[in-house]
C-alpha cells in the first residue's frame, strides 16, 4: 500500500533512483509506503479489500508536504526525500491499513518517507543525497494505492520477456472528502 508521487515530481524521484544505480530504479514508481511487501492469504483478499475501502473513506484528503533528503544510516543503507508535513496522517493510515490480515511486526518504527536511493555503494548513498537536498514538493493526497509485485528477494527470478516485473497497481482507494 503506497502514495504515489504524481507527476511532475514522481518522475524527478523516479530519475534520481534510476541514477544512483537502485536496482529497483525504474521498477518501483515514486512513492510513501504505507504498507511494505505483505503477503495477504487468498482467502482474506476481499475481506482485506473491503478493510481498506473503510480506511481510506474514514481518512480525510491531506496535504503532504516532501522536502530535502534524509538517510537511514548506519542502521540501513537508505537515502530519502523526508516528509515535513502529513507525517501524522500517514502514520494514523499505517496503523489502520495494518490492521487485520496485514497485522505483523515491524522490524523498524515506522517512519514516512520516499526512498531515493538503497542496495547501492556508499559513494551513489552520497550523491543522492546531495542532489535532491533542495527538492520540494506539495501536493493533495485523495487515495492511496494497492500494488502488487514479486516477492523483492527474488526480483532476479521473477521476469516477464527477460525483464523483472515492475510493481503493479491493482487497487485504488479514494480518501474521504476533507
């Protein structure tokens, strides 16, 4: 479950990550995670789907506010465009949309931010960092999104026509009017 980074800005960070050599550069479209990689039984699809439709319809639309860079060193290698404003929305939708078939531990505290850079060498680490230090980007968020894709430790395995499968967006759960 994510936020997507629209347009123009989503593709300024979708650059960035191609340009710092991220593996998944060009395979993850420009977001704020509200939900990493779970795997929801089969069973529990619609039930889960029908969760989250109440989730976003009980959030309000929100103003995020994204500005310069962060990392998550030495803890992990990571590189990000920090939030600076709907921070506490974010972290009231992870905690709903975590709810249910999705309840698992976290390994880190949760923590909103668009990663630029992560699964590359110290000096890519650096110049991501710099080089995005001054962006800035406002925009309305009305819905957060469902993607699927392949389990992340096996994108080398997982492939369609030679290529590995980009995330997909399957689902789009509009916010509530605010």
């Amino acid at each position: 479950m994510a936020i997507p980074v629209p347009p123009p800005w989503g593709e300024i960070l979708d650059r960035a990550r191609i340009d710092s050599g991220d593996p998944l550069g060009g395979m993850v479209p420009a977001h704020l995670t509200l939900l990493g990689p779970t795997e929801i039984p089969a069973e529990s699809l619609d039930a889960y789907r029908v969760h989250l439709a109440a989730v976003a319809g009980a959030c309000p639309r929100f103003d995020l506010h994204l500005r310069g860079t962060g990392s998550f060193r030495p803890v992990t290698e990571v590189v990000f465009v920090a939030v600076v404003d709907g921070i506490a929305v974010c972290e009231q939708l992870e905690a709903a949309i975590r709810r249910g078939p999705a309840e698992r531990e976290r390994t880190f505290p949760y923590h909103p931010h668009v990663t630029i850079a992560q699964n590359v060498g110290t000096p890519a680490l650096d110049t991501a960092f710099n080089s995005l230090a001054a962006f800035e980007a406002k925009f309305r968020v009305e819905s957060f999104t469902l993607y699927t894709h392949p389990n992340p430790g096996a994108w080398s395995f997982e492939t369609l026509a030679g290529a590995p499968v980009p995330w997909t967006p399957r689902a789009k759960f509009p916010l509530g009017v605010g």
